[in-house]
C-alpha cells in the first residue's frame, strides 16, 4: 500500500471540490492549502482515513534553513479525516522549497508521495516547484 496525498482545489464542502494534479499558488498570498489523503493500491485512488489521534504536518523545506516551514494540518470537514488542511500566510516566503507531509498514527511516523505537484509563482514572475 502506497500512502500519498493528492491537491485540492475549489474546497467548498467534504464533497464539493477538485483533486488536481497541479497547483499553482503566488508566493505571499494568504490562503489555506488542501489536500487529501490517498492510498495507491487500488485503481482507482482511494480515500485514506488515518487513525483516530492521527496527525498530520507539513513542512516546506527551502535552501536557507532560517526559511523552512512547519505546520500542523487540521481537518476542515468533521466526518472526514482524509481531507486536511495547512494555512498559507502573507509572511510565507515560500519560493523555493519542496512539500513534505508526514503522516502520525500512534509511534509509527511515515512520509507521504506526492500525487500533485505544487507551483509558487513569485512575484517577480518566477516559478519555483515542489
């Protein structure tokens, strides 16, 4: 069983949104990323619905260590712990970084794939990936 996350967009409710394969964000813009737990065993994706007391965190990593970024994820939507969400701030220089997120269920921590790539576009019009 392969545990990643897939993007979202256009999160209106726990059954109103779009799962993307790309995402692209303007670096300094305040807003919340979603995303959704998946497991790739199965053809099609399925939801992955971690343990009750599961957390989730994201971190971007970036060049300069001063610039890393940790949140912890929360569920937006009571009665669905696949979808979670991390706040976007102003202040966040996210430029050029990498997403990671980390999955906790009990002692046993495991890193997610990535189904979806994230683009920040700066506002000197430059693209950086993750």
């Amino acid at each position: 069983m392969k545990l990643g996350f897939r993007l979202l967009e256009d999160v209106c409710s726990v059954n109103n949104f779009v799962e993307v394969q790309r995402l692209e964000l303007v670096a300094g813009n305040p807003g919340t990323l979603y995303f959704r737990l998946i497991m790739r065993s199965t053809d099609p994706d399925l939801r992955y619905v971690p343990a009750s007391g599961a957390t989730v965190s994201v971190t971007f990593d970036h060049i300069d260590s001063n610039q890393v970024i940790t949140r912890v994820a929360t569920n937006p939507f009571v009665g669905d712990n696949s979808i979670w969400s991390v706040p976007l701030l102003a202040t966040d220089r996210i430029t050029f970084a990498s997403m990671q997120v980390s999955l906790t269920e009990g002692a046993v921590t495991r890193k997610l794939i990535p189904f979806s790539e994230l683009a920040f576009a700066n506002t000197d019009s430059k693209r950086y990936f993750c």
